[in-house]
C-alpha cells in the first residue's frame, strides 16, 4: 500500500507517524518497526539485588496500580512492598542496553515454572520487550520439559501478549486469569 506524506514523517521512539491524505479526511497512519530485529534490543536478564528494591517498588507503582484498581484492589504502600519481597529470590531486573527497564520474577519447581511478575516500565513497553522476555522463559520451559503458567489480572492488556505466544486461560478467580501455555 502505498502513502502520500503530507510534509515529513516524524520519529518517535520506533514509530513513524505519517499524515496521510485519503479522499474524505487526513488520517495519521502509524507505522510500527515489527521487523525490528529482537537482538537489537539487547535485553538481558540479571539477578535482582537488595539495592534493585528502591526501582522495583516504583516500578510496581507506574505499572501495577492502575490495573489493581481497575479491579477494585486498592492496595498500600507496605502491600505494594510486601508484593516486591514475596518470590524476591526469582527476581531478575531485565537490562535493555544497560538501562533498568522492567523485572521477572519466577517460582520455578521440579515440573513447573510460574512467571510470578513481568513489569515493563510504561515508557519501554510496546518496544517488543516483554515478549522476548517471555519468549525467552517459554524457551527454558520447553528445554526442561516443565509447565510454564502465570495469573494476570483480568484489566491487565498484556493478556494479549501471553495469548499470542501460546497462553490459554485454563482457570479464573474474580481478579484474575489462570494461564497456561499449550504448546
């Protein structure tokens, strides 16, 4: 397909936003960079540290709090704190070219491997970070031969994501979706 710009595209970020001249009115058309080659994005995954809490609780906070509360769950800072410490030893601050972006956190048993928390900072999502993170946990789970599940809340739109790698509600509470990977 084939547009007609209207003065210069502009770049934000990895998207490219055209105004487009259509018969009956201007659209904006943004494009973006799927293509963009995931080892590019150098992600890597390093085992959190005491000194990481400080980053994870305002994580929590910028991306955790909207979605509680869209559910109804109101929650206080010492429960925000307390969510930050439970599973900490699987705890894993995921690094996009040296720079603290997100966290995963993992229980992971002799048949199965939970993803606890996947926290992308607002402003990194979208980037395709957080299905090469997730990808890359489907890859442990295939090569140990364990069952890969998680539980998100029912408000939260990263169930996209997970039903686009291979998740399927299997289960539900009145919060959240019980989710298990079918291969």
């Amino acid at each position: 397909m084939i547009f007609f710009c209207k003065g210069k595209p502009q770049i934000y970020g990895i998207h490219i936003v055209f105004q487009t001249v259509e018969p009956f009115k201007l659209n904006y058309i943004r494009i973006r960079y799927k293509q963009l080659a995931l080892e590019k994005l150098k992600i890597q995954l390093i085992k959190a540290k005491e000194e990481d809490k400080v980053f994870l609780f305002k994580l929590r906070m910028q991306t955790m709090v909207v979605h509680l509360e869209k559910a109804g769950i109101f929650l206080s800072n010492k429960e925000h704190k307390d969510r930050v410490n439970k599973g900490f030893k699987g705890a894993y601050i995921v690094l996009r070219s040296n720079n603290k972006v997100g966290v995963l956190k993992c229980i992971e048993t002799a048949e199965t491997i939970e993803i606890m928390q996947l926290q992308i900072a607002p402003e990194y999502q979208g980037l395709g970070i957080g299905k090469k993170v997730v990808e890359d946990v489907i890859s442990r789970a295939k090569s140990t031969k364990k069952i890969l599940i998680l539980k998100v809340l029912k408000e939260n739109p990263a169930i996209r994501l997970y039903e686009r790698v291979g998740f399927k509600a299997i289960g539900e509470d009145d919060h959240e979706f019980h989710m298990k990977l079918i291969l």
